[in-house]
C-alpha cells in the first residue's frame, strides 16, 4: 500500500509546480494565512511533521480550490494557453483531488452538547412544531419522526423503474457532467452517472445477482423535481418561516450496502425520509466529543415511513440497507 504522506506530498508538489506554471508567485501563495499559519507552527516545532504536512496540502487545496480557478479565469493568454495544454479550464472547480479525510479534519470543531444527553435516538409521532423548534431543529440532536410521511405517495409510486422512465435519457442527471447542482455519489460502486445506474441488469438492481450497490444524487433537473414533489412536501413539523432547500437529495441502493463513515459539510441540518425498505443509519459523535458524550455510537433503523432528523455536519454517520428488497430515501435540508 502506498504511503499516504507521501501521496500528499507528491500531490502538493505537483500542484506547487503548475501554479506556478500559470503565473502565480512565491509571494502569493505564502501570504495565505493557512501558509502563514503553518510556517509560524512548524518553525515552533509544535506540530510533528505529519500535521505540519496535512496542513499544508489542506492550504494547496484550499489555493487550488478557491483561488487558483478565479487566477486561471483573470490568467493572460499565454498562461491560459498553458493551462490549456494541462488539462485545466476555468470551469475546473479544483487542482487537486479533495481528499475526504482532509476536508474532515479542517471541519469546524462541534459543540458537545449535540451528543452530551443524548442515550438513543428518540422516536416520536404527531410532533408539535414549538417542541420540534425548541429541542431539535437546530440543537444537533438526532430525531425519528415516525409520521413525517402519513399524507404522502411516495412510496406507492416511487421505484427504479418509475425514476428510469421520469428522468428518461436527456436529463443532466442522467448525461452527468452538470456541474455543482448535478453531484452524484458512486460510493463503492463503479458508476459513473445516473445513466450508468439505470442501465444495470434486473437481477442486479434487485440484489438477486450480482455485486451490491448504493448511490446517491442530488436532483437537478426542474422538470422532474416537479414531478416528484406531486408525492411529498414540506415535513408537518417544520414552521412556515423554516426555508427548505430547493434541491433534494435521493438515495437508493439494493440490500447489504451503503454508504461509508463519513461527515457533510452541507452546513444546513436535513431530514431524510425512507420511502421504501429499511435501512440502518450509524451515528457516531466527532473525536472532540469523545470524553464528552457517554454513547460513542447509535444505531438507528429507519423502516418504510420514518424520517431521520440529523445534523450530518456533526455526526459522522454511514448507511447499510436492511430490507430484503431496494431502499430508497428522499433528503432535503433545512434553515
């Protein structure tokens, strides 16, 4: 297995030497304060050397990411005509691959108290929207809302195959490749988009034969979110002056998979709502809460009908489907 330290900096040296490539200065990248900041550290020899290495990559990919594609856009011609030659364009989000465990550890530190009094994961019925404002809502204490769903259709109409015919063969959901609002998630799959996903064979999708998958998207296309929400609305329990996102998240996959332990950085607090099967959800506090919170870890199983209220910005969480058939869950977030 290849060192990932190295990887990083492997990575970081390959970014350096195209930045500069494009016209960026030694000037420039080290009055970021990220860099700053860890010239200070490092020169203390407070930091061992792998921090001082992570933190490093996390400003390169901070540079890459949030800089580095405006410089290229304002970039002269003959270095735009480089980047060109690079593979780079102005519409490129990043430089670098995000690696998933940096942006973990540049996350916000989290209030403890999200997890300090909580010994399980409530279930509740016919849930005031005072009390769900008062204890829930923005407090980072998961929740099991059991009737969210009682006044939907959702889970007499959706299915594979109801999807497959609604989003059709022109989607950007379907094409991939639409840019920010269009993300799809393979998780441990090898699709490629959701096109991909909806040419897998019966017996596959079913999980009677074949490897196991789990995926995810946010919806994109206008034309179908029309269409879906003729099935399910605003949950009852949230006030008229809580906005909803106006893209929604889908989640489906076959028995036996899901998705890894890992944590958002969506910045909003969501609710997700089984509409068919079963499925496991696995809250785990984050590593500054572990002197803090008694219970390191709850499992919540979510059957047909119930809806997870949980900031996922502050647990870590991962899935597993449960049901002897396909699990699918509609999320959106909330403010």
């Amino acid at each position: 297995m290849a060192d990932p330290t190295q990887q990083i900096a492997n990575d970081y040296e390959l970014l350096y030497v195209k930045a500069r490539a494009l016209g960026f200065t030694e000037a420039e990248i080290a009055v970021l304060p990220s860099v700053k900041d860890l010239h200070r550290k490092s020169s203390n020899k407070i930091l061992p050397a792998l921090c001082v290495l992570l933190l490093l990559f996390g400003a390169a990919v901070a540079f890459g990411c949030a800089y580095g594609v405006q410089r290229l856009r304002d970039s002269p011609d003959d270095f735009k005509l480089l980047a060109k030659k690079m593979g780079y364009t102005a519409e490129d989000r990043c430089f670098l691959e995000n690696y998933e465990f940096i942006a973990d550890m540049m996350r916000p530190v989290v209030n403890c108290d999200i997890c300090r009094n909580v010994s399980s994961v409530g279930r509740v019925g016919s849930l005031s929207q005072d009390i769900f404002m008062e204890k829930y809502a923005f407090t980072g204490t998961p929740l099991v809302v059991t009737d969210a769903m009682a006044n939907w259709t959702a889970s007499k109409h959706f299915s594979f195959d109801y999807f497959k015919k609604l989003y059709g063969k022109d989607s950007p959901n379907v094409r991939g490749g639409g840019g920010e609002e269009c993300q799809f998630f393979p998780y441990q799959t090898n699709f490629q988009t959701l096109g991909d996903v909806f040419r897998m064979s019966k017996e596959r999708r079913s999980g009677v034969k074949g490897k196991p998958w789990y995926i995810g998207w946010s919806n994109c296309d206008t034309r179908v979110a029309n269409e879906l929400r003729k099935h399910y609305a605003k949950p009852y329990f949230l006030p008229d002056d809580v906005e909803s996102s106006k893209t929604d998240w889908i989640f489906m996959g076959s028995p036996g998979y899901g998705a890894n332990m890992h944590i958002d950085a969506v910045g909003r607090v969501s609710w997700q709502a089984q509409v068919l099967g079963e499925k496991v959800w696995v809250l785990v506090p984050p590593p500054e809460c572990y002197y803090e919170c008694s219970h390191a870890r709850h499992d919540v199983l979510l059957r047909t009908g119930d809806m997870l209220v949980v900031d996922t910005n502050k647990w870590f969480h991962e899935t597993k489907v449960t049901s002897k058939d396909i699990s699918m869950t509609i999320g959106s977030e909330f403010e």
